[in-house]
C-alpha cells in the first residue's frame, strides 16, 4: 500500500516541503536521506531549493534546508559576528 503524504493534491513529495508553514515562513525544513531516496525526490528536493536560492546542508542523515536567503556560516570554521 502507497503511503499517503499531506500536501497539495497532485505535488511531488519533494515540492511539499515547499509548502509547509515553516518554509513559506523562511525558516529551516530538515528531511531525512533516507526518505527522500525511498521516494525518489532526493535530487528533486536539492535541486529545487538551489533554483529557490536556498542554502542545504546533509548531515548526519538529514537534509536541512534553510528557506531564505540569509547566508549560511559554518561556526565550526568561522565564528558569526
């Protein structure tokens, strides 16, 4: 049996993350890997937060995509101001 996602009617599962209240608001949405291969929408996620202008970061396991386009600072390298 299909597993049934919430979202627009007839929206890929890599466009609903598009459409939570988190990313319409600019704030951060995190996928796991794991699910975005198992529904064949890992590059389709990636590739539409690029075309967005969206920052993605993959680590330990998740997608963590920021839906805005404030700069993204690796503190573990550089310390924000």
């Amino acid at each position: 049996m299909a597993t049934k996602h919430r979202g627009p009617k007839g929206a890929s599962w890599a466009a609903q993350a598009f459409e939570s209240k988190t990313a319409k608001a600019g704030g951060v949405v995190r996928r796991s890997v794991a699910t975005a291969k198992k529904h064949n929408g890992y590059h389709d996620l990636i590739n539409m937060a690029h075309a967005r202008g969206y920052a993605v970061l993959i680590g330990g396991g998740q997608i963590v995509i920021f839906c805005n386009s404030d700069p993204v600072i690796n503190a573990a390298t550089t310390l924000p101001i």
